[in-house]
C-alpha cells in the first residue's frame, strides 16, 4: 500500500482538497502508473459539480500520461519504465461489444467503490471515472493504456487519453467523414478544436466552426476551419447554407448544453446526421421534430471517446503528430501542479482554455 497525494472531491460543487489517500498495489492484470500529467476534462468537472451524481468522496481525472512502475500478474504486454497513456476505457475483450470492435461500450460494468483506493482512515474512495488521475499514482487494468514513444512530451501526450480521440474519432470512426463532405462543428472548445483537425485529416471540403466567441473562431482556422460562424447570431444556419449550398453532412455538437441540441439539426443537409458528442447533466432534455429526420433521411447519433480503439487508434494519432499534422502542443493553454488545480478548473469554467493540465 502506498500513500500518495491527490486531489479529493468530498462535496458536490465545492473546491477540491489536496490530501493523502492510500493506493495498493496492482493486481492481476493491472498496472501501477506514475503520472506525469493529467489534463482537466469537462466530463472531470461535471462529476466534480454534481451533474452526473456519484459516490463521495471521490479522485477524479481520467486524461493522464506516466510512466509504468509496477506491473500486477499476467502483464505481458508492458514493463516498468514504459511510457503511456492512461484512459477511462477499460475493456473485457469477449463481451459483444468488445468483440465487434467497441471497447469503448463493453458490457462488463466496473464498481468504482471498489477500487485501488482508500480515504486515509481505510475508508472507501472512489475511483473516479475508474482512473482517479488527480493524483501522484494510479493503479488501473492493463487495457486501460497505451504505449507512446519515450521522447514524447507527456503533458502533450494526455490529451491523447480523451479529448483528442473524442473529437478525431467522432469524425472518423462514428461519422466515417469522407473527402468532400461539408462538416459543421459547434463549439470550438478542446474537443471541438479536436474534431476539426480530424475533419481535416478526413479532407473534408468545408469546416465551419460554430461558436459565441470571435478568438475561438479565429482559434479554430488554425486547426483547420475553413469558416467561422458567429452563433450569436439570429439563425446562424442559414450561413452555414449559404456556404455550402445544402447544408452539413455531419454536425459535431461538440458542448454539452441542451439549447445547442435543440438547434443542432437546423444545420444539415439531406442524409446528413448530427453526432452527440458533448454530454448535458443526467435530467437535460432536448427537442427536436422528428417528422423533418425522417422526411430527409437524417439522423442522430451518440459517441462515446470517438468510438476509439487504444491499440489501432493512439499509435495512428501518435504518427500523425510526429509527422506534424496533429496538432497537440497547441492545445495546452496552461500547467499546473496539484495544488492548483482548483484555479486551473476555474480557468477551465471560463472558457478561455483549450486543455489545462495538472502536472506532477
């Protein structure tokens, strides 16, 4: 059992605390990772502020990179000293999800109760979003990381545990964007900055960045809009329209807030489809007139981490930002160590950030 530092939430909505918690060893199939960096996710702060309910006290954090300490029995892919990537995905590899090619979506649920970590009176603490990555170490199962190159600047190398497969992969793997088709992406956040790269990639013939700030859009063209949409504006689909000449063949709501939701099918063409990647508090509901959907043949469709798969998916992306054409050092606004994460999530809450990341 090791002590280490972490940042605890004991109070839905309340800043966080920096304390001692307990961490045990890895078990069969399981690593121990010493972090290096952990980026701070909306999905951390909707669970840090009550959005999604859960169990308290909790150590949230789920997009981290370090180094292999420690590896439990039947570890054979990977060895201390190994650098990696650490994720939410945890995966079974037989169910029927996992066996179609969706880990993300494996049936085998996880008590996070009953995790690697304890309070410091021996009392249960949750491992949040089963990583618990606001802390010095994590302990987590094996298909839970990915190896990345030795050389490879970690704070830059955790985004590739979320925001960056959630917004490449949305484009790639759930809406198969393919050369030519027009894509729209509302909100221009570290996500949405992330599904526009991957709509570049894809070769997409139009990108428009949809969002209420004017520096976000201007952001935007430089991981490859080709236009910006002010959303602030009366009907803002009718500019997207005007662009293209039937509208988007696949719309990225990439914010969790039901309004845009609401608006989101306004934006497409015939046979085009919105992907629901930003996720609203448990209770949000949206509206929208199906009758239109099914006139057109559109569609809506859920993603969940850009329907990605670690061991196809991180090495393709790490390629690519070797070659330069993945941006992912432009996408850290800021570091900061632990004990300031809770101005590093302020920040977070203000819009201003593309990814903070807390480093250790």
């Amino acid at each position: 059992m090791a002590t280490i530092k972490a940042a605890i939430c004991r109070e839905f909505g309340k800043p966080l605390t920096i304390e001692k918690v307990e961490l045990r060893a890895p078990g069969p199939g399981e690593v121990q990772v010493k972090l290096a960096a952990c980026a701070i996710c909306h999905s951390d702060i909707s669970y840090i502020d009550g959005g999604w309910g859960g169990t308290l006290p909790a150590v949230y954090g789920h997009e981290a990179a370090g180094h292999i300490e420690a590896c439990g029995a039947g570890v054979r892919q990977y060895v201390p000293g190994d650098a990696v990537i650490v994720t939410l995905i945890r995966s079974c590899g037989s169910c029927p999800s996992c066996s179609t090619g969706a880990p993300v979506l494996c049936d085998v649920s996880h008590d996070n109760d009953a995790g690697p970590l304890s309070d410091s009176d021996g009392g249960v603490m949750q491992h949040g979003l089963a990583v618990g990555g606001f802390a010095e170490k994590v302990v987590v199962d094996q298909t839970q990381i990915a190896r990345i190159p030795d050389d490879m600047p970690l704070a830059s190398a955790s985004l590739l545990a979320c925001g960056v497969p959630t917004g490449v992969g949305s484009v790639v793997n759930t809406a198969h964007v393919r050369p030519g088709q027009n894509v729209v992406v509302i909100g221009a956040g570290g996500v949405g900055l992330n599904a526009i790269q991957g709509a570049r990639i894809a070769g997409a013939r139009r990108i428009i960045a949809v969002d209420l700030s004017e520096n976000k859009l201007e952001a935007a063209q430089e991981f490859g809009a080709t236009d910006g949409v002010l959303a602030t504006q009366k009907e803002p689909w009718k500019e997207v329209f005007a662009i293209t000449g039937r509208g988007a063949d696949a719309v990225f709501v990439t914010v969790g807030a039901t309004p845009v939701y609401d608006l989101a099918p306004r934006y497409l063409a015939p046979g085009g489809q919105v992907i629901m990647v930003g996720m609203p508090h448990t209770g949000a509901k949206s509206n929208y007139e199906p009758v239109i959907l099914a006139a057109l043949g559109q569609g809506m469709i859920g993603t969940k981490m850009g329907d990605v798969v670690l061991t196809r998916d991180i090495p393709w992306m790490v390629d690519l930002y070797q070659q330069g054409r993945l941006k992912l050092d432009e996408l850290v606004s800021g570091t900061w160590s632990l004990d300031q994460i809770n101005a590093a999530i302020a920040d977070t809450k203000s819009g201003a950030a593309r990814r903070n990341v807390i480093v250790f």
